[in-house]
C-alpha cells in the first residue's frame, strides 16, 4: 500500500492527528517529548465523492473505498542526522515512506512544551529539512563517488543513474532539497530518482496545526508556512488536530452541527487525506456492479494490466482487455449499458494508460 509519514518536532500534535486519523488511541498524546516511540501505522479511507453517483447508478450494495496509510513518526530533534534523540530511527522509518505530511506547531499553550522554546513554524520546518537534507547529502556523497568510478569503468547501470545522482547532489551542496527536481519531471527520471531513497525527494504537505479559533481562518504563523509552502512548489493545509480529536469521536450528524459551528465546512481531516492521496500522485479507478462500487488506487502513468493486478494478481496475468468508460461519461449517460450504445465504452488492451476516473471492467484468461 501507499505510505504517508506524519513527521515533525516534538510537541507539535502529530499524535493527536494520527490519533484522530485512525480513531484509535494507539498513539497516545502526551505532553512530553518521544512519546510516540515506535511507528504506528493506521489505514484510512480515501472519501471521494464520486462513488455514491457511481453507486447510485449501479444500484450497488455496498461502496468501498480505496485507503492509504498513515504512518506516526517519532519526533525528530535537532541533530538527528548525527544520531541524537531517536535519529536514525526516524531517518529509517521515514524511509520506508512515499510521502510526508510535515506538522508544524501553529499554536500558543504555554502549558505545553516547544523543544526550541518558542512558536516558529518556518524555522522549525527549516530544523528537520536540514536533518533530512543533512542525511542525504551524506549518503549521496558516498554513493555519487562509487557510481563515478563505475561510469568510468563504462558500468552500463552506473551511466544511466549518475546525472541523476549528480543533479541531486548538487542541489543538497546548495543548501537545497531533492523535492526541487520533481515538478514537472519525466517518469522514467521520477523512477531514477525514487532508486537513490533519499528523504528530501519525498513530496512534502506541511499542516499548520492551529488553535481551535484559529481552524477557519488561520493565524499569522500558518500564514507564513503557506507562503513558505508556495515558494517550495509544496501546498499546505491549515487544520486545528484539538478539533479533529474531537470530531473523531462524535457521530456522523453531531460532527457535522460541530464542525458548523466552528466555521468548517468539513472535518480538516478529509481535507487531509485527500491532499495525502495528492501528495503520492495517485489516480483512481472504479469498478461498479451490483454487488458493490468500489474505488481502487494506481499509481499515476499506470497501465491496464497493472490496474488489473492491483484487484488480484491473476487479473495482470491474464489480462486481456479492460472496457473502460470516462466517470463523467458513466455518470451523463446513466451507467453502463447507455455508455455503450453511446460509445463511450471503450475497449483498452495492454498499452493503455489508465486515466483517474475509469470505470473499469477487465476481461482476462485464468
Ligand atoms: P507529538 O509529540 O507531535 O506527537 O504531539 P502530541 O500530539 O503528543 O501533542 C503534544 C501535546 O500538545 C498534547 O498534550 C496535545 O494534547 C497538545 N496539542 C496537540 N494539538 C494541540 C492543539 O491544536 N492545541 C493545543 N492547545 N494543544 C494541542
């Protein structure tokens, strides 16, 4: 499955997030430093909307999501890339992530403790992207200078990855994360650069995590994390996690006369998971019958059989073709028989590329 890590300092409410989250209270929130020792990983639900028109058309039973994973990491400090505090624990556990939701402290509470003594987003992102960056410098340096000796040596795997190696290290020498080279990059370049697992590659959401007043609005600090945010190409989301622990808990109507009453327009954590499933460049397909709607998720640039695979391994091996009508199409004409007498249903073999919205139905040998 596809892996977000909630990272950030101590004392800034990745806890409380995950917690609300998942809805459990595996990770417990409490008001010291490393609390939150081994990651916790929890499943949620992607919401998209679509679903309940496709159900509905469909006349299905049942609506099944797709999900991703959150993953609690445990608090970094400064000096992590040396090892101190829980260093190279969290530098492997974010790791095993493909993507991280940054949380940074956007609130006032003099009862609860900021490891460097006051309330500075920017500069507390600024903290853990130097660990990070600090980190991979130091791998990539090594790395770069055997890579180098095996190009010369005219190794073939050596002379395909050493641009990309070289490019990525030049920027970290500049003071600057890897994550500056994917806007706009080339696939094949995206998979070189996901091959060298460095930390600053991985794409960034940074949450404000702000005062229960401040949730609609937003304050003066999260204000300059967005601007920061925007200068990076990165996005960021403004979120009170104290709200979200308590709309966690509360049934569905309830929820929502709170979350008016707020000033919401809806809980801070759909918001969340869905900037997550952005932030991992994921599309999603759907299959529909009246059984059940289903979402399932891809990777974006993935084809036909892969999606097939992501339903049942025997699906990409015998795949044969997929009959594939557009959402907005499936939804117009009012499902799938009117699609094809439209001819909006189109029939895909190998090559295709799967596009976010397909209604998907495969036809594969057993
Ligand atoms: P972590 O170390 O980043 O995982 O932080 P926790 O989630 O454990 O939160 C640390 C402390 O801050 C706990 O006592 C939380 O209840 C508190 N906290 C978290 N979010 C908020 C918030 O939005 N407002 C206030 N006032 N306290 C919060």
């Amino acid at each position: 499955g596809f892996k977000c890590g909630i990272v950030g300092l101590p004392n800034v409410g990745k806890s409380t997030l995950f917690n609300a989250l998942t809805r459990t209270a595996a990770a417990q929130a409490a008001n010291y430093p490393f609390c939150t020792i081994e990651p916790n990983t929890g499943e949620v639900a992607v919401p998209d909307k679509r679903l309940a028109a496709i159900a509905r058309i469909a006349k299905s039973k049942e609506i099944i999501p797709t999900r991703i994973s959150f993953v609690d990491i445990a608090g970094l400090v400064r000096g992590a890339s040396k090892g101190e505090g829980l260093g190279n624990q969290f530098l492997a556990n974010i790791r095993e992530v493909d993507a991280i939701v940054h949380v940074l402290r956007c609130f006032e509470d003099d009862d609860i403790t900021h490891v460097e003594g006051r309330i500075d987003p920017v500069a507390d992102a600024e903290t853990v992207e130097t660990e990070l960056m600090l980190a991979d410098l130091e791998s990539l340096e090594r790395r770069t200078e055997q890579t180098r000796k095996r190009a010369t040596g005219k190794d073939k795997e050596a002379i395909t990855v050493l641009p990309m190696m070289e490019k990525a290290l030049a920027l970290l020498q500049d003071g600057k994360p890897v994550r500056l080279l994917l806007p706009g990059i080339a696939i094949e370049d995206l998979r070189l650069l996901q091959g060298l697992n460095l930390l600053t590659s991985k794409p960034v959401l940074y949450v404000c995590n702000v005062a229960e007043g401040d949730a609609a609005a937003g304050n003066a600090v999260s204000a300059a994390v967005e601007k920061m945010a925007a200068a990076q190409g990165a996005r960021a989301v403004v979120i009170s996690a104290a709200i979200e622990a308590e709309v966690a808990q509360l049934p569905d109507a309830e929820a929502a006369e709170y979350l008016e009453a707020m000033g919401l327009e809806e809980a801070g954590l759909d918001r969340l998971i869905r900037e997550g499933y952005a932030l991992l460049d994921l599309i999603t397909f759907f299959t529909a019958g009246p059984k059940e709607t289903r979402a399932w998720t891809v990777a974006r640039g993935a084809k036909a059989p892969r999606a097939a695979g992501v339903i049942h391994t025997d699906f990409e091996r015998g795949f044969i073709r997929a009959q594939t009508i557009a959402y907005p199409d499936y939804v117009a004409l009012g499902g799938e028989v009117a699609a094809k007498e439209a001819g909006k249903a189109r029939d895909e073999g190998k090559e295709y590329v799967v596009q976010d919205g397909d209604v998907m139905l495969f036809k594969f040998n057993t």
